[in-house]
C-alpha cells in the first residue's frame, strides 16, 4: 500500500512538471514593454549598465520606441532630485537579476565565438531572460500550489485544482503573454509564503525564510503587503487558543521565547529585504521614508471607504468573477469543512483584504488589464478554497471536474484571443453576454482561420 502511494505520488507530480515545463514553451515572443514593464526592468537596467538609478537613457529609449505604453507623455521628475521618478518596486529587479546575468554571460560566450549579438541590455536577449524568469518563477509557484493543496485534499484534488488555477484565470496571461509586469512574480512569492508557513515544520530558518519572502513580495507589488494581514491573525489566533490550555509555567516562558525569536528573526530578514527599497527611494526622492508617492498620486487611495468593493469583483469593468466566473467556487469552498478551519480562514481573509484594499483605489479597474490583475497574488488563496470544492466533486462526481478544467480553458482562451484582436475594448465595460457571444464566434473562425493578418499577437498586447 505505501508503495502505491508513493508511485501515485511521483505520477502526479511528474505529469505537473511536464506541463509545466511544456508551457514555457509558449514564452516564445517575450518581451519588455508597457509602462510598468519598461519601470519593472529599469532598475534591473541602470544598476547593471550604469552603475546608478538615474533612469533617463532606459526611458528615452523606450519612449522613443513605443511613446503610446506612456499615453504619449514622458515619466515625470522628482520635484526634490529632479531624477525621473519610478512607480514600483525594485522586487522584480531583483528577481530577474540572476536571469539578466546568466543570459548577459551567454551572450558573451556567444559573441567571443562570432555570433552578432547586441549587450546594450535591451536586446532580444534580455526580453527572454526577462520573459522566461517570469514564467518559470510562476510554474514554481504553481508546483508550491500543489504541494500546499495536498496537506489537506487528495493528490489528484491538488492536482486538477492546480491545473484549473494555472489555466483558466489571468495568470496563464501575465505567465506568458505579458511577463514584464509582476504578476508571475507576486503569484510566486504569495505561493512561496503560503508553502513555507502551512507546510514546513516550525523553526527558526523557516520564519527567517518567510521574512525574505514576505519582504520581496511587498517589494514587487506594494499592496500585496496587505496579505501578511492573515497570517498575523492565524498566528494571534494559534497563540490565544495555546494559552487557554493548562501547561506548566515554564512550557509558557519556553513557548512565548520561542514565538519571539522566531517573529524577531521574520521580521529582522523582512527589513532586510526593505531597506533596499528604502535605499532606492532615498536615491530617487531625497528620503528613504517618502514612500511610494508616485505609486499612489495614480489615483486616490481610501482604505475606510473601499467603495469599489463590489465592482472590482462583479463589475463588467474588468471585475473579477464577471471576468473568469469559475472563481466563485473558490468562495463556495470556503464555506465547505473539507479543509481545516485555519488554512480557510488564513486563504478567506488574505482573498478579503486584498479585495478591501483594491475597492479604495480610484482606478480599482487597473487600467488597460486582462481581467482584473490585481488579484492574481491571491490566486494561492483562492486554490485552496477551490480545492476544497473539488474534494467534494472528487466522491461525488469527478467527471465535472474535467468538464470544469476544458470549459474554463477554452473561456480563458477565448478571452485572451478577443483581448489580443481588440474584439473588446480594453478600457469600458464589457458586458459577459458579449464576452461569451465573442467566445461562440471568435473560438470555430480562430481554429479554422488563424489570428487576422491585420490584428496584434496577444503577446503585443500594450499596457
């Protein structure tokens, strides 16, 4: 019997990687464009072939490309340093860093052997590595997914739920499509933080690891700090229950030493990875401190009166569920005993602050976005409500979890093939009756047809 287990196991796990590693496959046009791609991969840019993070050559140069991903308007300067300013965090930076060197370093060996290849840092070369460390560091975060889902639900649960989070909502999208903004990234570090605290046993390296994480995921989309929120309340949560057990004296002293050595060394590496981005904002404002004022001066952030709530989730403006509907089951599963209550509640109140916090913003339709992007550093919490909903499709009828995965890929397709051509306006309502007319006509004349000569590639897609 172990030993079935175990070939179940390495079967399921295998199958995943090989589709995983299949898609990167699809990185086959990447690229760096987009006004957050273009401020993602600036500071990557200027530190390594500057030697500082004046970022006036890496915008002239993109400007001079493509001025429409900046609406025709050049990035403004600090009015305190007069250096131009930059909207996002250094976490992407950073993780592309390792990708950018190595790619940087063939391409040397390439040249020293006669291939004409251009180092500037804004060749092909650097799109691809760029590209395909998006994609990669997604696909990892898809297995860590994986890997968190079967704690509690079957292997085949985890599985197929996996299979449903990774296909059919806009993470295949940002994986492959559009891999310069940080959602592949912020959904790798939000899996990464999840896999660390619900699976690996308690100890010191743990948490120290959790605060690295935890401080890059803050680093490549600043409201994803939002979701430490429900981490600090499962912990305050473990720790009242704990104390209501009668326990010796000194298992209290041992047990709240413990809990302070271990928040102490979360939150000395999670400062760590911050004073980066403090050192940066010193460099471009004039004080570590002034905070990411061009991030917000996008639009009027009002966290006690999320007015938006409803329409960032419902609205035909890019809203959530009206956009990729399958996700409602993940709310479903919320609500199912199939999961202990602690990973549910952590997975509810990750999805629920993030969803607060996108309903303050002003422009909680995040611009020109395929679906609503903002949310995809959830997607972790939300598989693991969805794969409490597929347990129980698993004893009752298993079959619909097939038909779940192929209706919601091909809707997810259909999307996209309509968002590429312009079928949809990118920027107003759409309403889902147009959306599923489209996927109706678009999917027969696509696969008889091809893409029309005259429309854009999705990976042309322009932010």
């Amino acid at each position: 019997m172990q030993h079935t287990v175990k070939l179940t196991l390495q079967r399921e796990t295998f199958w995943l990687l090989v589709l995983l590693s299949f898609g990167l496959l699809f990185v086959t046009r990447p690229s760096i464009h987009g006004n957050d791609g273009v401020q993602n991969y600036a500071y990557l840019r200027s530190l390594f072939f500057d030697g500082d993070l004046d970022f006036t050559n890496e915008y002239t140069f993109y400007f001079s490309r493509s001025a429409e991903w900046f609406d025709q308007k050049q990035i403004p300067h600090d009015p305190v340093t007069r250096r131009p300013i930059n909207l996002y965090g250094v976490g992407n930076a950073l993780l592309w860093a390792p990708w950018v060197l190595a790619f940087h370093g063939i391409g040397i060996c390439l040249r020293s052997v006669g291939w004409e290849l251009n180092l500037d840092g804004y060749s092909p070369l650097y799109e691809r590595a760029v590209g395909y460390a998006s994609a990669t560091y997604a696909s990892v975060g898809l297995l860590l997914v994986y890997l968190l889902l079967k704690k509690w639900v079957s292997r085949r649960s985890a599985f197929w739920t996996t299979l449903i989070i990774w296909l059919t909502t806009p993470l295949f999208f940002y994986m492959y499509l559009h891999p310069s903004m940080s959602h592949a990234n912020s959904f790798f570090l939000s899996s990464l933080v999840c896999y660390l605290y619900w699976t690996q046993r308690d100890s010191y390296q743990k948490w120290a690891s959790m605060g690295i994480a935890a401080g890059l995921l803050v680093l490549t989309r600043f409201q994803d700090g939002i979701l430490l929120l429900p981490l600090a309340v499962v912990e305050a949560r473990r720790g009242l229950r704990l104390l209501h057990r009668r326990f010796p004296t000194r298992y209290y002293q041992a047990m709240l030493l413990h809990t302070g050595v271990r928040w102490l060394l979360f939150g000395l590496c999670f400062c760590a990875m911050v004073s980066l981005q403090l050192y940066a904002w010193k460099y471009l404002h004039g004080s570590a401190f002034s905070g990411p004022r061009g991030y917000l001066s996008q639009g009027q952030v009002h966290l006690l009166d999320p007015r938006h709530f409803f329409q960032a989730l419902f609205s035909p403006f890019h809203g959530l569920f009206h956009w990729h509907p399958l996700l409602l089951l993940s709310i479903a599963g919320f609500l199912l005993r199939s999961i202990p209550l602690p990973p549910r509640l952590y997975a509810a109140l990750g999805f629920g602050a993030q969803a607060w916090v996108v309903g303050s913003w002003s422009i909680w339709w995040a611009g020109a976005s395929f679906g609503q992007r903002m949310f995809i550093s959830t997607f972790p919490h939300l598989a693991l409500g969805l794969a409490a909903f597929v347990k129980q499709l698993e004893r009752r009828a298993a079959w619909l979890i097939i038909v779940i995965l192929i209706a919601g890929t091909a809707w997810n397709f259909g999307l996209a093939v309509q968002y590429a051509t312009r079928l949809i306006p990118r920027q107003a309502p759409v309403s889902i009756t147009t959306l599923a007319r489209n996927n109706l006509i678009v999917m027969p004349r696509l696969l008889i047809y091809g893409l029309p000569n005259n429309q854009k590639s999705p990976n042309e897609e322009q932010k």
